[in-house]
C-alpha cells in the first residue's frame, strides 16, 4: 500500500525522491532511491530498524538542504529522532516529507540475521492491538510507538483495524494528503499505548540501574570499550566525540602506576564507566528512546536500560519530551527562575 | 593631552578619571578620605553588600596601569581656583596615605610592628591606616608606609570637575528615636558578607522579626531622593520574601519612583510576591507595645531608606570654586554639566540626587563636553615589540615562589626548576633574569592574588619572552597561607599548574580592522546630541533618517533648563540642529538592513550602503500631548511620569497623578498634582522603525516598543548594567540613547547621547583585540558538527553557524572568555585554550592529592 | 567510629568574579577554613564542563563545588543559569545511578561574602566528613570493595 502511494505521488509529481527501508540478505539497509520504477526495491516497514532513519537524513541535508522533495518513511521513534535534529541544526527539514506509522516493533537485528521474521508477522499482532514477544527490548517498553500531531507530516494507522489509515499530523501532510486524493481516516490505538506506558512504568522500576559505582560496574563488566553505543546514537551527532580526544586521555606511564598505586590497581583500558557517564551528561536530555545503543552493543549489554532511564529522569527535571515539545533543547536553554532543589547542599535551604 | 582635575570620591568622578585617562588626557584626582571608596558615599550606604564599588576601583586602576595618566592625591581638599577655562590654576592641600594602596602588597609585616586599623576589602590587599606612620617607615619591604605630612601642590589644568559625595540624612529625622526602627544600611550590614539568611536577621532587641516595613521618605516634605532608593528597597524587599515566603513585607512610600522597563518590572514582581505596597502622603509611627504601628499597619520592624541632605562642605567648594548653587546643588548651563564659571563642571550626586546608573552615564558623557577646553589628546598606546617564544610541545617549566605568599609551607613541586625569592614583586630585574638564565618555556608563579600583582608577574614572564598564555598564577597567600591552609594544599595546587602550563597553548589574541566611521539611526534629538560630540573626533558620522523629530518641552528638573522659555528651548535645538547638519551625512531614507557586527556594520538604506564601525540607535518618539495626567505606565511597563512631572511644573497647570508625580530636584518644589486618573499630559509613542531594527539586530523591545539597553536581562541593571565589565564591550557596539530607550528629560538624553558617543570613539581605534585576551574561545572546525549549542550559550553574540560549511565561528571582537560555549560544545570543538580538556584533566589528577 | 579520622579532598571551581573574589577577601581577612578545598579559579560557573567535575571525582576528590555569583549577577549575564542547568544534569545523572549526588555543590558566592564563603567551606568540609570518604574515585578500578 505504501508502495502504490509512493508510485502514486512520483506520478503526481509531489515526490522526487524517497527514503526507506530495503531488504538486503540479512537484514534491512536504508535506501535512497529517485524513480518511481525503483520503488520496488523497497520495504517500506521492515521487521528490523538497523541505524536511525533520522541518521540518515543528516546525512543527507546536513551540509545542504535537501534539493529535491524527499519522502521519508520513518518509524515513530525515528521521526522524533528527526524532530530533535532540527532544532540541533542536524537536519534541514525543508523539502522533506516524513510519513511515520504505527509500530510493531522491530526485531533485533543479530536474531533476525539468525531466525528471521517477516514484517507480516508483526503487524498481524498490532492489528489485534497486540504486540509480538520477538520485538526489542526498547520496542516492548516504547513511550510513544504511533505518530504524533506535530512530529512528521503523515500517520499511517495499523493498530486495531484490517484496512490501514493514514491521517495528516501537519498542515504539510494535509497538503500531501489531500493533493493523493486520500480521505483521512482513524483507528482507536488509545489502550494499545496505555498498555506500553504501563509496561514502560514497571520497566523503570525493575532495571533501573542501582547500587552506584558497584551497580554500574557490574552493568557494563562486558563493555569492550568499543563506542560503537555512540556511533549508532543518532542523538550523538559530534563529529569526534569528547572521549576520543587522545590528548585528553594520553598521559605519561608515571600517571597510570600512580592510579594502580591510588586506586589499588587500575583497569585498562581506562575511562570505560566515564564514558558512559559523560554521553549521558551529554545526551541523556535529548535520548529519544531508539534503542540502538543497545543493538550496537557486540556484548548484549542491556544499554537501553541505562540510557532510556537515566534520560528519562533527567528529561523529567527539565519537563521537557525530546522530539515531542517544540520547546528547545534543556542544553541550549535556561530559565531565570528554576531549579533551586539543585542550589545549595539541600535544596537551596541550609 | 588634555589636563584636567577631578575632585570628588564618588561612582561618577571615578568613571570620569577612568574615562577621561582613556580618552587620552591627563587626571589629576583629588581623592577625598585616606583611600579609593573610604569616603562613604551612596553606594555605600544604600548597597553596603555590593561590590560594584569594588569593580569600579578596579577599572580605576586597570586604567591607571594601562594609560599611566591617571594621578591620584589622598585626602585632598581644594583651596583655590585661579584663571579660567583652558589654563587653571589649582590650589590643594593633601595628605599622603600612611600606606600607598598602590604600593602595598598586603604582606602583612606592619600588622606585627605598628599600629594598623586594618579594613578588609575584596580585589586588593585590603586597606591600612597606620597611626603611628613615623616610627613605622623602614618596616615596609615595599615602600608603602609613608609620612602622612600634608602638603599644598599647585597645579596647571584646562578643565576642572567637581564631584563631591552624597550624604544621607538621619533617620531621627523621618522618625524620632522610635524603637524597633533601623536605617536601611545597617538593616543590609546584617547579612554583609554573610549572606542573605534568616539566622542574621535580628532587630534591634535582638528578636527576630516576623513583618518588616521599608520606608522610603523621597518626596515628603521635599525630602530629596532618586529612582535609586526604589529600586534598593524593592530589591531587598524582594530577597526578604525569597528568603522567607512566609515574612510579611511591607513598603511604605509616597510615590513609586521606577523608571524604565526592568525597574517597572520590580514592582510588579513586588505586589506578585505578596509584598504590600503602601503609598502614604506622610508617616504615621506609633509604638504598640512590642511593635510599631506604621500609618495603620503592624509591623515589627521599620527599616528607613534616607534621602539626601545637602552637605556643609558643598557650600565650600562651591564658594572656592566660584560657583552659583541651587538649593546646595551646583547650577548648569542648560542640557550641560558646566557650571556657571567656564571649565569647571559638576559631576554626579552634585549636580542633583542621581543613581548609580545615572552617575555612570554622566561620568562617561563628561568626557565630550569638557574636551571643548582640552588639548588634543595623546591615544598612543604603549606596545612593545617582544620575541615570544612559541614552544606549545617541549615545555620546561619554572616554578617561582614568593615566600611571601608561602610562610610555613614546605614547597616541594615536580619541577626541574624551582626559585624561592621573598616577595617576587619586589625584585622584578631578578625575576626577568633568572627566567632567562633558567631556559624555562613556562612559568608557574606561586604568589598573591591575581587581583594584587598578577598583571605585574605576568608582563615580567613577558618580558622574558615567555606569552602569558605559558604563565599560571597560583594564589598561596590568599587561598592557602591565609586562611589555614597546609603544605599538602599548597603543592597540590603548585603541581597542578605545573600540569597544566606544560599543556597550555600560546594564543595569539585576535585583533578586528575597525571601519573609522558612525552611523546614527533616527533623527531623535539624542541622534543630533550624539553626532554634535562625534563630528570633531570620528571623520565619518552619518545619521540616516527621513526626518527628525521636533524638540519637545520636558527639559529638566535643574532651575536653568526647567525655566528654559519654549523659544529658548527651540533656539537651542535649532542652533544644534543646523551646526550637526552642516557637517554630518544626513542619509534622507530609513535603514532596511544592518549587517555585520562591531567594527564593521553594513548599514543599508533604499539606494545606500554605508560602512560603519559603530551604531548608535537613536530613533527618538512621537510626542502626544493630550490632558493634565501625570501618567505612570501607558500601555507597557515604561515609567512616562519623569516627562509628565516636568511637563506639570513648566506649564504651571493643575494636574493629576498616578504613581509617581516628582522626582529628583522637583522634589523641592513638585508640580501641583493630586492623585486621579485623566489623559496623559505628555506620552512619547516609540518610533515604528524600532520594530524593524529590533528585529535585524535581534534586541528585544518592551512592550510599548522602547529599546532594551544597559539593563538586560538583569531585572534592576540600570544601575550597574554590566557595569564592572567596560561597558563599552557589553554592547557589542551598538548603543541606544534617548527616546528609543526610554521617555527621558532633555537633560537624560545629553546623558545617553554622551554616553554611546564616548564609548563609541573608545571603541573606534584601528583595531580591535578581543576583550577575552587568552580567553578568547576558538573552533575546532574538524570537530564541530554545526549544532548550534555554543551559539545558544554566548551571551554575547559572538558565535554563529557559518552558512557556507556549516561550522560556528567566532566573532573575535564580541568574545568575552567566558567559555560557556567550550562547556556547553558536546564534542569539545569550541575550545577556549586556558580550559581545554587536555589541560583541566592533567591539572585535576594532581590537585587532588 | 573509624579510628583515624578522615580528611576529604574537595575540589572547588569558582568563577573569577564572585566566588574567587570572595576566596581572595576570605584570605585577606584571614578567615580559616579547612585546608581541604582545592580551589581552581575559572573565568566564569558556566566554563565549568560538568565533565571535569565528574573526572575531578574520579580522580580522588571526595566532593566538588561549583562556585558563581548569585543569580542575576552574573558577569556574564547568565553564565551562573546555564551552570545551574549543568549542575542539575550532573546531580540527576548520579541521583539515578544511585550515586551520593551530595558530593556535587552549586554555591551562589558574591564577591563581597568573604564570611559566606568560609562559613560554607567549613559546613560542606564537614558535611563530607562525616559521609567518610568517596568511593567514586574507584570508578574503573579494582580498588574500594570494603567500602560501605
């Protein structure tokens, strides 16, 4: 059906361009394409979500806004991705048209490699208003996994309902709609997203990451250091990342026998949990919840859990739902007024 | 060079030398008490916890390092003044300081062999008197005692200014010997130092009151006061109810007397706290038992903000300088500071109660009116030539140590060179030769505070060849040997510098080519003001606008410029208008665009385009005269009543008034006006113009559509602005003056209008270093992802994203070396070098040992 | 009940023109406060990466404090807002990992509190005195099991 729209709006003209999902023999890519006989080539909802859509559209407009009228089909989380990278100057949303649309979820991408699953299977679940067990962890407790008004132009409805519906979620998607001759529809997805809050909310409490430096120790024991969280973080755009300064973290021999002498020996290499401290300083305000650090992650170290909770708490202090507000992001902005819990040793009280 | 005399011990005579020595001329300043501030003059006593006072000494004597023209003379008293404009001659009489506060190092030896009062003061070695000066010379190692022998000088200068200092009145005066009654100043003494809390607030029973009432007596009986007393009191109103919501607050005046957007805004903030605001024709005190009953309301505390009082010593001055006075105040030529003898100006509290922000804008806008009588100034500046040595990867570092700074600490740095030296200050060629000698590339001196001798330190590693960005000041005295510190502090310190200057980066401090030229925007009469200032100095002053306003008729509140008749007040506009125009360029269209940034502006018009180092905003408004109201706010949160109250007493008229109806010298003798409601009997409308300029420059208007300048975001700056950084810098090289800020008196609008033009020459020299010096934050273009997170935390705005390549860039000239981009880049690309990662991790490892 | 008594390591960034101002006026009037703080003078709170604060902790500092004007006094305008927002970070990051956020401080200090300012380094050097020593400088090391 997504194929016909897009065959469609390349015939119209309202299209130059799309961007979507491709299957390739293990897994899925991302894929450009600029002719409607191309379209073929793709798979507009595919069971597994190997980078971040969003990611790619950096890419792709980050120097230059995009020159021909894109059509990008995003996943829910994907299309919040894109919404943050705006306001980082990340992504130049002239010209862009993103659909995103109900979501079953994705698999991850080392278990479909091995058991592979067909998209079918996982759709079937959410027309039921249901959801498939074989999905990632970071899918199952998804915060929003339907099209918001505001984030993207056009929804495509799924849950609860055998013929799929698409609905405009900007006065651009309206536009779009209306120039496809489509009828906006609806479908009630309201419980199918009370149920993922609810399964969210028990899901804070029961991994959160405890015990301080122990807890998180023990939680990244596996880590190897790789980085390859940050590289697939869509959020972690810097072009050379702070912790991969090697004239911060060069130091003479001297200094690391004095941190085996202070410290009763050292690990190497060094720097590990500071690293994941210093991303979630860093980007903790603005994690969309994708998941990926988690995928990316060759140990299977759960990251979601350290990186979806934690942003949590801290998008919690500045009120504020990245790729959902149009509020600025909490590092580019302050108030004259806010925060006295933090002034002072309890509280702005002592 | 110029030669003038400055008397006076005030915020405005201080700015006035500082400005004055920049400008190129020579200051002789008479400085009156034993040292810079002893005088307790209006900031003292209405803001004792500030330490704007502290700040404005400090751009006293940077100004005085950098230009060497500034001369100042100790408990100096003039006795006479002969000749006139151009050539004085003046008498004084002085006393030396019986220790040179610019000689003492604050080593302390006097404390132990003589009798010293000491005073502690921040940013310097604190203040000694010493009784018995005589017996004590030989104690000091830097010369600073001295034998206090009075000593009469004569003097040659060509102008003469006269700023003698503010006094309050007794409180008895407002309200007998009640009790439970305090004058504001010792009520904010309390918490001096301490910190506003609770556990300091005590009256004077020593209970701890629950209801404090503020009262502010300006206006009563002809009791004097400026906006100041408001918007001190409301300040601290305000700190009461932050530091305990549930304390009753009460202020009890006879007007609101707040002027302009963020003053207006205070008390708006006031009544939404829940402070209670009473305005009373007079005061009604009475005991109640263990409280005080004020005008009905009880409260436990009165605390009482004292106008001014006319000093005896005005009377004496005035009299040796041969100047008329009103009312104790000095008389001025109409929309001037001069007084009636030529060449000699009054200045400040002087000239009429002012407050703080005003005393800084007179002390700046001093400058071009009394340069009629000055020789032509000297802006040589003094640089030298120096072979740096550029060595960014083999550092050997020195370590100095000035055992001063380090009594009873056992000094034991990584270093391969270490040299111990009693007081480094004070053997400067030694220092400069075993740098030299040592071959060491960085340097690490483990001394005084930075605010004492660290300029010094540095420019003696400087003239060894070794760049201040290779020299890390560590403050032993101050921050270890003083305040109970051990050796294991002091070498965790030392050794952390040691880290760090082995990391440092030489940086070069980026200099901006300067367009020589102004362009006034409007045609307000501070345009015609500013340009009349600027044509001898800049040789391009252009003034776009398609017309200029007609002069409007809220002249003053000083007896010449109040008395004015309308045909004077047109004569002299008229006369000011013709002498601008025929020199100036008048470009007849409005401005479409302004690009760029200080030092170079692109200014367009319909069919032109100027070059222009500076912009001075002064769009003037449209003057509507309706009733016989005294309006307070129209519309915004912009305080119209200082023009309506002159507006009522020059014609003479039966008015009515809403918040405020007299200020100032008007107090005296205030317009006749009863509380009611009407239409306004003047009310400036702001141009439509500034809403397009807002929009280009990216300024903020308020809600009328006035300008925001020198007061944001600060809710009460209008005082202090960025006052303790130049305020030159802070403005990014765009002022606005006169009715683009804000409805003012002629006499303000000389004020604003001399205020942009002088800082504006300031400004335009042949380039521009950035005011960050090694500071000055820089971009790593191969890390920088074009994010515009940095962009977001300059308050300068001195970052943008660059279209072309998508990485931010500095604005060299606007850079301030705060550095909050570096913390806010994610990845490191926005770097300022003294706190790159690098060198702040090297430097943590060792300072935690 | 520990028999020796424990001295913290505490590293102080304060900013040039408040809080080291009022270090300075603390030192001139020789007002004693415990030799544990590291003072590190920087140009204004917000240079302060929260970063170097987390790395001054690994290092083997017990606590830090950020040092700035009061709200509204900022030389830099709204350097000390930005600082806060920075601090809040840092405090919520370590709160939910179940660190001891008390170990970071944000202290507003004017330049004129000298008193103020060796009245808090007195209370905080207290304050972590009695929490015993910090076992985040074990962070990435095989030290500090038998801590707590």
């Amino acid at each position: 059906m997504l194929k016909k729209l897009m065959v469609d709006a390349f015939e119209k003209g309202l299209i130059e361009a799309v961007m979507a999902p491709a299957a390739t023999k293990d897994s899925y890519t991302y894929a450009l394409i600029t002719k409607k006989e191309d379209v073929d080539k793709l798979t507009p909802i595919a069971p597994v979500m190997q980078w971040n859509g969003a990611d790619m559209l950096r890419r792709i407009t980050r120097l230059k806004k995009s020159e021909r009228k894109l059509l990008a089909i995003l996943r829910p989380c994907e299309a919040r991705t894109y919404k943050e990278l705006v306001k980082f100057n990340q992504v130049n949303p002239e010209n862009i048209i993103v659909l995103s649309y109900d979501c079953p979820g994705t698999i991850h991408a080392r278990t479909y490699k091995y058991q592979p699953t067909g998209i079918d299977e996982l759709i079937a679940e959410i027309k039921k208003g249901g959801k498939s067990n074989k999905i990632r962890e970071a899918c199952k407790v998804c915060e929003y996994p339907t099209p918001i008004p505001n984030v993207g132009d056009i929804g495509l409805g799924l849950v609860n309902t055998d013929s799929p519906v698409f609905f405009a979620l900007s006065d651009k998607g309206k536009e779009f709609l209306k120039a496809m001759g489509i009828e906006e529809g609806s479908r009630n997805a309201d419980e199918w997203i009370a149920m993922h809050r609810k399964i969210r909310e028990e899901w804070y409490e029961k991994e959160r990451i405890r015990g301080g430096r122990k807890g998180l120790e023990e939680f990244l024991s596996s880590c190897l250091n790789c980085h390859n969280c940050k590289n697939m973080c869509p959020i972690c755009f810097c072009k050379e990342c702070f912790f991969e300064d090697r004239t911060v973290f060069d130091y003479e021999s001297t200094k690391f026998f004095n941190w085996a002498d202070d410290k009763d020996g050292i690990r190497l290499p060094t720097d590990k949990a500071l690293f994941h401290i210093g991303r979630l300083i860093h980007m903790g305000t603005s994690c969309i919840g994708c998941g990926l650090c988690q995928q990316a992650c060759p140990m299977d170290i759960p990251l979601y859990r350290l990186f979806g909770i934690v942003g949590n708490e801290l998008q919690k202090v500045f009120d504020y739902k990245p790729g959902v507000d149009d509020a600025i992001p909490p590092v580019m902005d302050f108030r004259e007024d806010e925060l006295h819990e933090f002034e002072g040793l309890l509280g702005g009280e002592e | 060079m110029g030669k003038v005399l400055i008397y006076g011990t005030s915020l405005a005579s201080y700015r006035a030398a500082a400005n004055f020595a920049r400008a190129g001329h020579k200051v002789i300043l008479l400085n009156r008490g034993e040292f810079i501030w002893h005088k307790f003059t209006q900031m003292q006593w209405q803001m004792p916890r500030d330490i704007i006072n502290g700040y404005s000494k400090g751009l006293l004597l940077e100004t005085m390092n950098k230009t060497g023209n500034i001369e100042v003379y100790h408990n100096a008293e003039i006795t006479k003044i002969d000749g006139g404009a151009g050539n004085f001659k003046v008498k004084f009489r002085h006393r030396p300081q019986s220790v040179n506060e610019f000689r003492c190092i604050g080593c302390d030896l006097c404390h132990e062999k003589c009798d010293v009062k000491f005073i502690p003061m921040p940013l310097g070695p604190g203040m000694r008197i010493i009784k018995n000066a005589e017996e004590c010379v030989e104690v000091c190692p830097a010369g600073a005692i001295q034998v206090p022998r009075e000593e009469d000088i004569e003097v040659n200068v060509e102008a003469v200014v006269l700023s003698p200092e503010y006094e309050p009145e007794g409180i008895e005066k407002y309200v007998g010997d009640a009790k439970h009654v305090m004058s504001f100043r010792d009520f904010a003494w309390m918490f001096r130092g301490k910190g506003v809390d609770k556990k300091f607030l005590k009256r004077d029973d020593g209970k701890t009151p629950n209801s404090i009432g503020f009262f502010i007596p300006a206006g009563m009986d002809g009791w004097l006061g400026s906006y100041e007393e408001f918007v001190i009191v409301f300040r601290e109103a305000l700190n009461m109810k932050e530091m305990d919501p549930g304390l009753d607050v009460h202020i009890f005046c006879k007007e609101i007397r707040l002027y302009g957007h963020n003053q207006m805004a205070l008390y708006e903030k006031a009544l939404d706290k829940g402070i209670q605001v009473h305005t009373i024709e007079s005061l009604d005190l009475k005991e109640d038992g263990d409280n005080l009953v004020v005008n009905g309301v009880s409260v436990d505390l009165l605390v009482v903000m004292p106008g001014q009082k006319i000093p005896e010593d005005w009377k004496k001055i005035a009299e040796i300088a041969g100047i008329e006075t009103e009312h104790g105040f000095a008389v001025t030529k109409p929309f001037t500071l001069e007084t009636t003898r030529d060449g000699i100006f009054a200045l400040g509290e002087f000239v009429k109660p002012v407050g703080s922000t005003e005393a800084i804008y007179q002390g700046t806008a001093i400058v071009p009116q009394a340069e009629r009588y000055l020789s032509k100034p000297d802006m040589e500046e003094r640089s030298e030539n120096i072979q740096w040595k550029r060595e960014d990867f083999n550092p050997k570092v020195g370590v100095f140590i000035c055992e001063c700074a380090s009594k009873g600490l056992e000094i034991n740095v990584n270093s391969d060179f270490v040299f111990r030296r009693d007081y480094l200050c004070l053997h400067p060629q030694e220092i400069v030769e075993e740098i030299k000698k040592s071959g060491v590339n960085r340097v690490v001196f483990g001394a005084c505070s930075p605010a004492l001798r660290g300029a010094m330190l540095e420019m003696l590693a400087s003239k060894a060849g070794i760049h201040p960005s290779y020299v890390e000041l560590v403050q032993l005295r101050e921050y270890v040997s003083r305040v109970g510190g051990d050796s294991r502090k002091a070498n965790a310190m030392l050794n952390a510098a040691v880290e760090k200057v082995k990391v440092n980066y030489l940086v070069d401090v980026p200099k901006t080519a300067v367009t020589n030229g102004i362009a006034i925007i409007g045609g307000g009469l501070s345009s015609l003001i500013a340009a009349d200032y600027l044509l001898d100095k800049v040789p391009m002053v252009y003034i776009v606008t398609r017309e200029f306003d007609d002069v409007h008729m809220a002249t003053g509140v000083k007896g010449n410029a109040l008395n004015m008749s309308e045909e004077e007040v047109k004569e002299w506009y008229n006369t000011l208008k013709e002498r601008v125009l025929k020199r100036a360029n008048w470009i007849k269209e409005d401005v479409v665009d302004i690009g760029g940034h200080l030092g170079n502006f692109i200014i367009k018009t319909d069919s032109n385009e100027i070059k222009a180092g500076v912009v001075i905003i002064a769009t003037g408004g449209e003057i509507v005269e309706e009733g016989n109201h005294i309006p307070s706010v129209i519309g915004g949160k912009t305080q119209h009543a200082s023009m309506g109250a002159i507006y009522a007493k020059r014609k003479g008229v039966k008015a009515t008034y809403d918040l405020m109806k007299s200020y100032s010298l008007l107090d005296i003798a205030p317009p006749d006006a009863e509380r009611g409601e009407g239409k306004p009997i003047i009310q400036v409308k702001p141009k439509e113009i500034n809403k397009r300029i807002a929009e280009i420059l990216g300024m903020r208007l308020d809600e009328e559509g006035f300008f925001f300048f020198a007061e944001e975001p600060r809710e009460w700056v209008e005082r202090a602005g960025i006052q303790f950084m130049l305020f030159e810098d802070a403005f990014g090289g765009i002022f606005v003056a006169g009715l683009a800020h804000r409805p003012m008196s002629i006499e303000e609008e000389t004020y604003e209008a001399g205020f942009a033009a002088q800082s504006a020459t300031y400004l335009l020299r042949d380039s521009l270093p950035s005011p960050a010096g090694k500071f000055v934050s820089v971009t790593n273009p191969r890390r920088c992802a074009g994010c515009g997170i940095c962009v977001d935390a300059c308050f300068a705005g001195a970052r943008y994203i660059d279209e072309e390549d998508k990485i931010a860039k500095v604005r060299t000239a606007l850079c301030v070396g705060c550095a909050a981009c570096a913390n806010a880049c994610p990845s490191g690309a926005a770097i300022v070098m003294p706190y790159n990662p690098n060198g702040v991790f090297k430097m943590l490892k060792e300072v935690v040992k | 009940m520990k028999e020796k008594k424990f001295e913290p390591v505490i590293v102080g960034f304060f900013c040039n023109w408040c809080t080291s101002a009022a270090a300075d006026l603390a030192g001139t009037s020789r007002l004693h406060y415990p030799p544990n703080i590291r003072p590190i003078r920087v140009m204004c709170s917000s240079t302060v990466d929260p970063v170097y604060m987390i790395r001054a902790l690994q290092e083997g500092a017990d606590a830090t404090i950020l040092g700035g004007c009061h709200p509204g006094d900022c030389h830099y305008i709204t350097g000390n807002y930005k600082a806060r927002r920075r601090i809040a970070i840092v405090k919520t990051v370590l709160k939910s990992l179940e660190f001891d956020d008390d170990r970071v401080l944000l202290e507003w200090i004017s330049g004129s509190e000298g008193p103020k300012f060796a009245r808090v380094m007195n209370e905080y050097t207290e304050y972590i005195r009695n929490k015993g020593p910090s076992d985040f400088k074990y962070l990435d090391s095989l030290g500090g099991e038998e801590v707590e």
